[in-house]
C-alpha cells in the first residue's frame, strides 16, 4: 500500500493548504513554516485583551480569545477559505486541537461547561454538506474534556426585506436570527461560543444574548481569527 502512495503523491502530491507548498511525509494540512507563521494573537492568557473590549457595553462577555489575526488576502484567510468551502474539514480539526492545547494554558477557561459553536442556516448546511465549527468543536471538545452541543443554539428565519439595509437595520437583523431550544438546558452554566471570523461580533453578540436569557448562565468566546 505505501508503494501505491507513493506513487499516488508522486502524481497528486499533497500541498499546504495554507501556502500551497508540497508538503513533507511527515507534515499534514499545513507545513511547518505556515504553523509557525501564522499570526497568533496570544490574547488567551491576557485579560481585558482587544477582542473582549470589542464586547464591552454590548454583551457581557466573561472571556474571550481568538487564536490569529485575520488579513486580507493573507494565510489564515487561505486556510479559512479552505476549511468553509472546498471541504477540508481536516483544518478544523487541526485548529481546534491547536485552539484547545491553548485554552488548556490558561486559568481563564477552567470552568467551561459546554462548548456551542455558532449555527448555521438548514438550508446552508445542506448546501455546504456540514457546518465548518463541527469538527473544529469536536477537537477542541476533546482537547478540553467539554462536551459539544450543537442542537440547542438554533438559526431560525426571520423576516427579511430585500431593501437596502442600514446600519442599524442589519445589526437589528441578526439579533432575531438565533434562539435557543430549551432555555433550562444552560441554567447556572458556562458556555464557550466558538466561530471561525470574527469581525463586527455582531453575531457573537446576538448568540450570547440568548444564553443571558438562560438564569444564572455566562458565556465566553474563542473564535479561530479575529480582524483588527
Ligand atoms: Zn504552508
């Protein structure tokens, strides 16, 4: 079987997702000079850190980290790109591995009950074929010994108008598009929301304001890339 693949790689050999160099027979997903190239935002042992100022009078958000930076046009864009659409969910899984050796390092996140990634629309997901936080949740799930929910934190329709949007009008849009199952499923809990971008946080921000519904519940963040 090694002959075949090597004769396999010989025709299609593997290539970084990242900066597309073929890669080593002892590397996977991402070459080692990419690992160590990536812009990595050291925020998980920093209180008080940007990301978390980004939140501050919005939702009250306990902790929260990003594991890079996110440039245009740059490698973590590349590799994101890979992971939502040309199904490499293996960088998913790399992340959340890499996402939970990190939080691992840190007091912060000690007491995480439930770790929820961000949903996507039905219709999406059937398109797509999967929701690009499954794998990544799962890694960092099992890197962290917390257990993943996907099914409480919903996406739903909302009325949308096909008028130009303002500002305003767009934030107030996605605060409708979430809500949770069972409000009593999170009482007294700690839950880690998970997303691959963070840009605005409008997102976060509706999704975390649908756990403050739930008594006693407090919500931290870790998202893969956070845009300065
Ligand atoms: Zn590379």
């Amino acid at each position: 079987m090694q002959l075949f693949k090597d004769i396999f790689d010989l025709f299609f050999p593997e290539v970084c997702l990242a900066c597309k160099n073929q890669l080593y027979s002892n590397e996977s997903s991402i070459c080692t000079f990419c690992r160590h190239d990536f812009p990595q935002t050291d925020f998980t042992n920093v209180s008080n850190n940007q990301l978390e100022k980004l939140f501050h009078g919005r939702s009250p958000i306990k902790e929260a980290t990003a594991l890079f930076y996110f440039h245009k046009k740059g490698k973590v864009q590349e590799l994101i790109h890979q992971l939502k659409y040309r199904n490499h969910q293996e960088i998913g899984e790399v992340l959340g591995y890499w996402l939970g050796e990190d939080l691992k390092s840190s007091n912060r996140f000690k007491s995480i009950d439930y770790i929820v990634p961000v949903p996507i629309h039905p219709k999406k997901r059937r398109k797509r074929g999967y929701n690009q936080l499954t794998k990544f949740g799962e890694a960092l799930a099992q890197t962290l010994s917390k257990t993943l929910i996907e099914n409480e934190l919903q996406k739903i329709d909302s009325t949308e108008t096909q008028t130009r949007k303002g500002k305003m009008e767009r934030w107030l849009n996605v605060q409708n598009h979430f809500e949770i199952k069972d409000l009593s499923f999170f009482e007294n809990c700690h839950v880690l929301l998970i997303d691959d971008v963070i840009t605005t946080g409008a997102t976060l921000e509706a999704c975390s304001n649908q756990f403050l519904k739930c008594k006693n519940a407090t919500v931290s963040i870790a998202v893969i890339a956070y845009t300065e």
